[in-house]
C-alpha cells in the first residue's frame, strides 16, 4: 500500500529494506558516521577559547563577535535545510562527503586569512559540514540501519559530544604549544580529511535519489502538527543547552567562584553528555512510549536550576551535572525524529523541518536570556524564561512520545 503526501510524491507504507552491502562496508558505513560526528561541532566549540585572541589579531569590534557566536545556528538553519533537496538530486553520501571537503576547506583557510570578512565567509563554509551532517546522517542511519536506529544514533551522537568536549578542551593547548591561535583553529582540519576518506570509499555505493523513494518536501511537512511539535520539542531541548553554555559559567562567577572553577564546571556539564548520549538513543528505542525519558531531562534541568537559584555556590557541581543530564534530551530528540518516520526520505526531511525551526528558537535564546539580565540586574527573571520553555519542552515531548508515524499525517491529509 502506498499514500501520496501533500507534495504529491508518494510514500510506500512498507519499511525500506536494509541494505546488504558486504560486512567490510557496513563498517565503513559505521566508522563514517562516527567519524564525520566527532566533526560536526569543531568548527563551533574551537571558536571560543581562542575568540579574544582572534579579535585582537583580526580587529574584530563586539558587533562582528556577536555575528561570529550567531552564525552556527543561523548556518544549521537556512544551510541544514536544503539537505533533503541536495540528498534528492545527488545523494545522501555524496551530500556528506562535499559536506566534509566544505568543512576541511573551511577551518585550514579561516586560520590563514588575514581579514575578517574572509574570517566570517570561511567560518560560514566550515559550517556546512554541521549543517548538512545534522540533517542527513539521521537519514543514512535510518536507510542503511532500519532495526539498529537507537545503536547507530548512539554512535552517532556520542561521537558528536565527544566532538565537541575535545575541540573545547584541546584547541588552547594546541594554541598554546604552537605560539599561534591559527594553529589551534587549523589543527582540526586535519581531523576533518580523516572523516572524509570513508565516505569517499563508500561513493561508489552511493544512489542519487536515496534508494528509490521520492522526497517529501518540508512544505509538506509545514501541514502536519507532528512535525511542529517536533520543532518546537527540538528548539526548547536546545535552547536550554545554548543558554547553560553561553552564561552558566557566568552565573557561577558572578556567585564568587573562580573563573577556573566555573570553567570546570562548564566542561563537567559539556562531557556528561557523552556517556548520556551513549544510553539514551538505545533505550528509546526499546520503548514504545518515550515519555518517561522526555519527563526526567525535564527533571533534571529543574533540578539543577531550582539549585542555581537557591545555593549556586554551595552546590555548583551537583548542579552543573544534573543540568549535563539534562541536556540528554539533545540525543534523545535526534532519536525521535528517526523513530517517527518510516522511511530514510521523509527522516531527512522531517530532521531539516525540526533542526531549521529548532536552531531559530534556540538562537534566540542566549540573546533573550542576557537581555532580561540587563534589565533586571540579576538572574532571577532570565531563569523564567527557560523554566517556560522546559514548559514547551515537557508538554512537546508528552505529545511526540505517542507510537506514531509522520507519514500516516500526510497520508490523512491527503486522503482528506
């Protein structure tokens, strides 16, 4: 049996049958997607402790910063969007792999350039290496691994937290220990070519319209509610994590305690996500009925800030670990967006509709949360802003969590 979408491409109602390729493939499948995950945040994290460095060196004024620190999630949203479409005309491998080269390109020539507008345009073109990993590995994993989706997500979003915590962690001792900042950007362009070279073995596998399927198009997706509560779970699960990144460390200096310390513990926070993200796709998807998991990120991230806002110094480590747990919903949401979709086309578009929605909401969030900090001249009022969107989060996640499929929505709507 098969429906048409509202787009008019048509949906088979049949599970896309894994792919057979031989084992030695299917491990450079797997070591793929690790890899080209351990990269999908270096261009971003490797940004920050090097920035002061950077603007002294550049003549960047707090306006071009202020475009710096904003322009990922800009990029993950307008660039991330087109992914299904390029996937649909040349393949979702092919897609990765140009992606990789873009992200290679981009961090060795943004660490040689002199001018800061060649800065911003190199740092763009890094850039699309997240933006399209985050839409399309989903998809891979949903087409090449049907019954592994949880396994393959945790490969997948451990590797990117792993990502993430060393290119934070390594990029000013590498600085350091060369005497350049450019060395600290440039190194991990290196990294970048690693993740490139199994995809290029895995091009000659690749197919140019992602296994026979049509593409259902994010227009299709704007008519079905499933998809914006999907949206609207993925962007106020990352709008919490882009505000405990850009200002917990604050909060705790500004409560007496060393800017080392602080920075510790931001790091304690950035690294309990690995070890999450190694569990909770798995268990999710063991379950019928994710909810249970939804309510205790929601849990966790009360928790820590009800602790930030009565005892921020007494209790700083407990609370900066309960809110890392609660950026578990990171992984958890990446998760969901395979396991309510049948097929690898609509898991690519459904992943562009909620990442380009949900980086929106999330961008805004840091900027709100200063703002409201300025005006009240404390932190009490910017904590009422997450505590809403863990609001919109919870009731979000109660809604996505029903066993339920995106493309039985399109396919009422159509019979309607």
């Amino acid at each position: 049996m098969s429906v048409s979408s509202a787009s008019g491409t048509t949906v088979s109602d049949r599970p896309v049958p894994a792919r057979s390729p031989g084992r030695a493939r299917v491990w450079l499948l797997v070591a793929g997607i690790a890899l080209a995950a351990l990269n999908l945040r270096t261009a971003v994290t490797s940004v920050g402790p090097l920035l002061d460095e950077m603007r002294g060196a550049l003549g960047m004024n707090g306006s071009i910063a202020g475009v710096l620190t904003t322009l990922p999630v800009l990029c993950f949203a307008v660039i991330g969007s087109a992914g299904p479409l390029l996937a649909h005309r040349f393949g979702e491998r092919r897609v990765v792999a140009g992606a990789l080269a873009c992200l290679a390109i981009g961090l060795v020539a943004r660490a040689a350039v002199g001018s800061v507008w060649l800065f911003l345009l190199f740092s763009a073109l890094a850039l699309v290496g997240g933006a399209l990993g985050n839409v399309l590995i989903p998809a891979i994993i949903k087409r090449s691994f049907p019954h592994r989706v949880g396994v393959l997500t945790a490969v997948y979003t451990t590797a990117m937290a792993l990502g993430t915590t060393l290119a934070a962690g390594i990029t000013v001792p590498v600085a350091d220990a060369a005497g350049s900042w450019r060395a600290g950007l440039g190194v991990w362009f290196v990294l970048a070519v690693i993740a490139l070279m199994p995809w290029l073995g895995l091009l000659r596998r690749d197919t140019a319209a992602g296994g026979g399927h049509a593409t259902v198009t994010m227009r299709s997706l704007l008519r079905t509610r499933l998809a914006w509560l999907m949206a609207a779970y993925f962007g106020s699960q990352s709008l919490q994590a882009y505000v405990a990144f850009g200002w917990i460390a604050q909060i705790f200096i500004d409560n007496g305690i060393s800017r080392q310390e602080a920075g510790l513990m931001l790091a304690v926070l950035t690294a309990i996500s690995v070890p999450v993200s190694l569990v909770l796709p798995s268990l999710a998807a063991r379950m019928r009925n994710q909810f249970p998991l939804v309510a205790l990120m929601v849990v966790f991230y009360v928790s820590g800030y009800v602790g930030m806002i009565a005892a921020p110094a007494a209790g700083a480590w407990v609370w900066s670990i309960l809110i890392g747990l609660g950026a578990g919903a990171f992984p958890l949401a990446l998760t969901m967006i395979a396991l309510r979709s049948r097929h690898a086309a609509t898991t690519a578009a459904l992943s562009a509709f909620t990442q380009c929605i949900g980086y929106l909401i999330a961008g805004a969030g840091p900027l709100l949360f200063g703002v409201l900090h300025d005006l009240s001249g404390g932190w009490t009022v910017p904590y009422m802003l997450v505590f809403a969107m863990l609001v919109v989060q919870g009731v979000c996640g109660w809604r996505i969590s029903r066993p339920r499929h995106i493309e039985d929505e399109l396919g009422a709507r159509t019979a309607a």
